[in-house]
C-alpha cells in the first residue's frame, strides 16, 4: 500500500495548480473578458491557488501568523498589492522604490527573528535577497522584459530542489507549491498579452523572495546553491550584457524566438549549477 504521506506530498502541488487554473478561468468568465487587465486573472489564480496549496501543507494559516512559515500565505496579496500600487506610477525610480518596499517587508518579517541578533551573515543575506528581488521585481512591474515568469519558475524549481538537499522536505514541498500554482495560473492565463502581467509576476515574485529569505537563514540549504539564483532571475540583464540590447538586433519573429532561447539559456544554466552545488554540498537525503 502507498505511504498516504508520499501520496499527498505529491498531490497537494498538483491541487494547487489546479485551483490557480480554476481561479483564473472563473474570474475571466465574471469579468466576461479572456484576460482580466494587467494580469489580473493570473494574480487571482496565483493568490488563490498559493493560499490553497499551503493550507494543505501547512493547515490552515493562524490569524496573527507568528512563525515565519505561518506568514507565507499573507505574501501572495502582499505581492498583488505591489503590484497594483506600481503600475499606478509612470516612473522606474518610484517602480523601484514600492518593490523595494515589498522585497524588505517580506525580508524582515520572515527573517527578523534572525536578523535581530545582530549576525553579519543573516544580514548579508538579507539585503542580498532585498536588493536583487527589488530590481526584478520593479523590472517585472515596469514591463522593461518579457518572460519574467518563465525565469520565476525556473528559480522557484531550483530553490525546491536547493531546500530538498538542504535537509527541508516541508520547505522543499512549500516552494514546489508555488512553482505549480505559477504554471497552473500562467498555463490559463496565458503566457503572453493580458493573462501575465505585472500584477502575477509580483504575486508570484514576493512569495518567492520569502521562501528563499527561509532556506536562507533558517535550513541547512546551501548558501552558494543559494546566491546563484540571482543570475537566474537577471538572466535578460546578463543577456544584454554579453550580447547586447534586444532593441539593436532585427526585429523578425526568428529573432523574437532566439532571445526567447538566449535567455532561457542564460536562465537554465545557473539553476542547473544551484542544484548541483547543492546536492554536492549536503548530505545524505536520509538517515
């Protein structure tokens, strides 16, 4: 007979992204429209279907959460509400300044049990995360670059994997909930146009910023596994830095379709070294 154990650890990301599909597809049919505006649809499946898939992990959230895991669920609509605020706002500068605000709000009320007892490591660490979420995510609110999604999940697979090899299977299962409920909420709504905009980048990203904060300063999760996530997340600035701008090359849908491959590349290769690191670095899965 099957461990009902293994067998839900299996399903609950499964009924995740099943329930950030069904999200998206019911408010598409209320709002009567295939793409709610600015991602909206994406961002109700992500927050719906996060929320869902933790409280099957976890139980049901604790209203005030008080441990860091027990916050989790709130950083969806943290995210959402980001996300709203920064495209009310013309400029970069002030896009930087509320996803700053999002990614050190997320830091500090996840990590400050650590961060309070003055330690330079839990400190770098912190504003590490702080400050490459920051860009990302403002990025991801302006518009500047496609794909911002697609890079998410890849990161959010890694950090699955980085949490597994850093002996968390509960956090290992935690970020594979929201690396499906990000495919689930994507796959409906639609990868490109109105179904993934700012508003499900940032529901997706802020999450994302405290699942990382946790296997940072709380598991045993490689450090180095760790940081090689920022290039994951920055792989279109990496991009550009070795081959030059997007806007310089021919815009033809072959070319379309080569930065699309470039920057997967980019992305892939520094999540495939993170997971590496980490299984190189840990110990045994069991004892």
């Amino acid at each position: 007979m099957l461990d009902t154990a293994l067998v839900n650890g299996l399903a609950l990301p499964f009924a995740a992204a099943a329930i950030a599909a069904g999200g998206v597809w019911l408010l598409a049919r209320l709002t009567g429209a295939t793409h709610a505006p600015a991602g909206g649809a994406g961002a109700a499946g992500m927050v719906a279907g996060f929320a869902a898939g933790l409280a099957g992990v976890l139980g049901w959230p604790q209203v005030p959460p008080t441990g860091a895991v027990e916050k989790l669920p709130w950083l969806a609509p943290l995210g959402l509400l980001a996300g709203v605020a920064a495209t009310r706002v013309a400029g970069p500068r002030e896009r930087l300044l509320i996803a700053g605000i999002a990614a050190g709000v997320a830091v500090l009320w996840l990590g400050w049990p650590r961060l309070a007892v003055p330690h330079t490591a839990a400190w770098a660490r912190g504003l590490l995360i702080a400050g490459v979420a920051a860009w990302v995510l403002a990025r991801a609110a302006g518009g500047e670059a496609h794909g911002h999604a697609g890079r998410i999940f890849v990161a959010t697979l890694a950090a699955a994997a980085i949490g597994l090899y850093g002996s968390s299977y509960a956090m290992a299962q935690v970020v594979g909930v929201l690396a499906a409920t990000l495919a689930g909420a994507v796959t409906v709504a639609g990868w490109r146009g109105g179904g993934v905009g700012p508003l499900t980048h940032l529901a997706a990203g802020v999450p994302l910023v405290g699942l990382v904060t946790i296997l940072a300063l709380y598991t045993q999760a490689e450090p180095l596994a760790l940081a090689l996530l920022a290039p994951v997340l920055l792989a279109d600035t990496i991009r550009d830095a070795l081959f030059g701008p997007a806007e310089a090359r021919p815009a033809t849908p072959l070319a379309a379709l080569g930065q699309y491959a470039l920057t997967a590349g980019v992305a892939v290769v520094p999540a495939g070294v993170a997971v590496l690191v980490a299984v190189a670095r840990s110990g045994p899965l069991y004892y």
